[in-house]
C-alpha cells in the first residue's frame, strides 16, 4: 500500500492519533496487562515513505526505478518481462551459500549445461553430482542438492510455491524459502541475506553487534515491502536489495552519494554507514589436526577413500587418513595409519603440512607420499579404490586438491 493508505489503514483500526504536525501509533503494552498507550512517533513524508521513531521507511519506488537502470545480469536471473525459472532460482540459491556469485556462475552454468532441468538432476548419479560439485566446497550442499532434486521430481518436477512448502524440501531454510518464494513465484517476503542485513542496519542505524542482533536486523528489514510498489513487484524488489548491498552498499566504502535510499538512511545522516553491521569481537578459530597419505602406483594410479557420508566432505571421496584430532601427530602416531596391506612394502615420505581452513576451525594436514609397482588387490577389500583417471576426474574436495598438489610438488613421484 502507499504510504497515505498505510496511515489511513492505522487510523481506521484506532493504532494512529494524528496530531497537528505528526501522528502518534497507539500498540497494545504486552507487557502492561493489555493496557493501551501511546509509544511510537510516526509521521508520514510527502515524498513518499514514512518516519517511525525518526527512522525514515524508504520509498521501495525509489529502489525499483534505481534497479531497472541498473540491475545485474545474471544466468540465473530472468530478463525484464520474463518469468523467473524455479529450477534456476533454487539452484542458484543453493550454490551462493556461503559462496561469491564471481565463483558460482561457472558452477552454475556448467550444471545447468549438464542438468537442463530437476529431473534430469534427479536422475543423475550423486558421484556425478559430486564431482561438478567438486572445489565449491559446503559438500553437504550438494548432497542434500539432490536430494532435493529427487523430491521436486517426485512432485513431477514442480517446486511448492509458498515459503512453508518449500521448507518442507532438503536444504532448503528460511532465507533460501523466502528467496525462492520471491523471485520465483513472486510472494511479497523479503529473503534477509548479508547484503539485505547490512543495508538495513545502515538504514536505521542499528548499532547492537552480530550476531547478537541478527534476530532484530531481520525483524526490521521484514518491514521494507510495506509499500505498493514492493508488493506489486516481490521478485524485482528482492533482487533489487541483493543489487543494492551487492553493488552500492558494499562491506567497506559504501557508495552512498549513489544511492537511491542515502535521504532515507539513518546511518549515513550519522556519518556512520561504513562502521554497520557492528560485529562482536570474534573468538579465535580452533585448531585441528589430520594426517593423510598420496599412494601412486607406477602406471599413475592413486589410492582412494570414500569419507563417511555423515560429517565434513561427508561421502567425498579423499586421500587415507585417521579421524581429524586436535592435537598435532607425530610421525610415529601417523604412520600406525599408513595404508598397508601384504607386500605393500612402502617408503613413506613426508612433504609438507597444507593448512585449510573451515567455517569453524582451522585445519592441519601432515601429507606423506609413497610410490609402489603396483596395488595389491587386497587394498580393494579394504576399502580403498585405486583411481587411473586422474583426480580431475573425481570429485576431490579442495583440501584433497590440496593434499595431492603438496604430494606431486615432492617429486615423490617422478
């Protein structure tokens, strides 16, 4: 609705008192045995938005005219006057988790050339899902990728169009729900990811830290579709807060003189944008420690483990080693978990530590190399799989990538 119909709507339930030069919001006091008061300044703009507790609501009109001058190509995104694609939306989505777009649109398109639709991912192998998966790391993604897959086709390959019936789906949380529901099917929610956080703390000048205050942030950004122009345009107006935070209200060095919302900001009328969000002190990452093992053979083979399928790089296929721990091993501890096997006869020679780090720890990895003739079959049985094809073949996650590159950089091998 338009700013005048929001105040006429308050006006006819009772919720807003006008006054000579403003408006009063009159809320029910939870806490007060329902008692009734007045608590909230609200005073609407002849210009479009409206002020509650001298925080300026922004004209959503102002945000859409700026994103049709400016919005973002992208393979995901639908061209103005066509309808978004559902399959192209949630796999985006799920992709830019914790992910760049600059890194995700080769991935993407690289799906999308071998996956054209839900049910031909579905349909895939998880291995081959894996593997095109391989290097955009968060693996549990992938997995649950297909399985999500697996369950839209059962549906006959239509994605529920509500938030709730999307929560149902594997993988798929609030944020992913209310971004899918927008600009696929065009509900009228705002998806809160960073760049929606960081421009409403900056709007209202929300100073309490993350991530104490995400909760909070997130409740105030809900309230930035109330206008007509957000709710006749959900998926455009959606995206336009992705474009906004993404190219104009960046992390450092926000371009405020080029904003369309700068008159609307609290943070910048306070000269403090570039400080919001606030972040409490971060604790030290922990530190864990691994050991694993590069075995060639002379035709180039290498020895393979498939993880376990719960965990980190869960069902990733990997190089030998023990469970992570967190103290470091030394080369005795590590070499009781050397791969062997009857007339292995190994020589293992120690290359080097590759440091890779996690959302929640930092990780240690002695790698050790050894050369053979041959694999025994026996190392089959024991749950290995000897790999000719190289390891661009396999869905190796970067730390294995890592593992291997220090192994071959030893000319262990030569």
């Amino acid at each position: 609705m338009t700013c005048t119909a929001a105040g006429d709507c308050l006006r006819k339930t009772g919720l807003l008192i006008w006054g000579r030069r403003a408006a009063m919001l009159r809320v029910r006091n939870d806490r007060g045995g329902g008692s009734v008061g007045v608590v909230a300044f609200f005073r609407l703009l002849s210009g479009g938005g409206f002020v509650i507790n001298g925080s300026v609501l922004p004209s959503a009109a102002d945000l859409l005219r700026w994103y049709d001058r400016h919005r973002r190509t992208l393979p995901w995104r639908a061209l103005p006057g066509q309808s978004a694609d559902p399959y192209r939306v949630w796999l985006s989505e799920i992709m830019l988790q914790q992910t760049t777009v600059t890194a995700v649109i080769p991935y993407f398109e690289r799906f999308v050339d071998a996956f054209p639709d839900v049910n031909a991912l579905a349909r895939a192998p998880q291995d081959q899902v894996m593997t095109m998966w391989a290097g955009l790391g968060y693996y549990a993604r992938a997995r649950n990728l297909h399985a999500c897959a697996r369950a839209v086709a059962a549906r006959g390959g239509m994605f529920p169009d509500t938030v709730a019936g999307l929560l149902e789906l594997p993988g798929i949380g609030a944020y992913t729900a209310a971004a899918i529901a927008a600009i696929a099917f065009g509900r009228p929610v705002v998806p809160v990811d960073g760049n929606v956080e960081r421009v409403t703390a900056r709007l209202f000048a929300l100073t309490d830290p993350l991530p104490g205050a995400r909760k909070a942030i997130a409740r105030q950004a809900m309230t930035l579709n109330a206008d007509a122009p957000a709710q006749g345009r959900p998926s455009d107006f959606a995206q336009a807060l992705f474009d906004l935070g993404a190219g104009i209200c960046t992390p450092r060095a926000p371009a405020c003189a080029l904003c369309p919302w700068r008159d609307a900001c609290a943070g910048n009328r306070q000269g403090i944008a570039a400080t919001l969000p606030r972040r409490a002190a971060k604790v030290a990452r922990p530190v864990r420690y691994g050991v694993h093992f590069c075995m060639m053979d002379a035709a180039g083979g290498m020895l393979l483990v498939r993880r376990p399928e719960k965990g980190l790089l869960g069902g990733m296929m990997g190089l030998p080693g023990p469970v992570w721990r967190d103290t470091p091993w030394t080369e005795g501890e590590a070499m009781q978990h050397a791969p062997d096997a009857p007339r292995l006869r190994a020589k293992w020679h120690g290359t080097g530590q590759v440091k890779h780090v996690f959302t929640h720890f930092t990780l240690l990895v002695d790698v050790y190399a050894a050369q053979i003739s041959a694999f025994p079959n026996s190392i089959a049985g024991q749950g290995g799989e000897v790999n000719y094809a190289g390891e661009e073949a396999v869905a190796l996650p970067s730390l294995m990538r890592k593992c291997v590159a220090l192994a071959r950089a030893s000319h262990v091998f030569d």
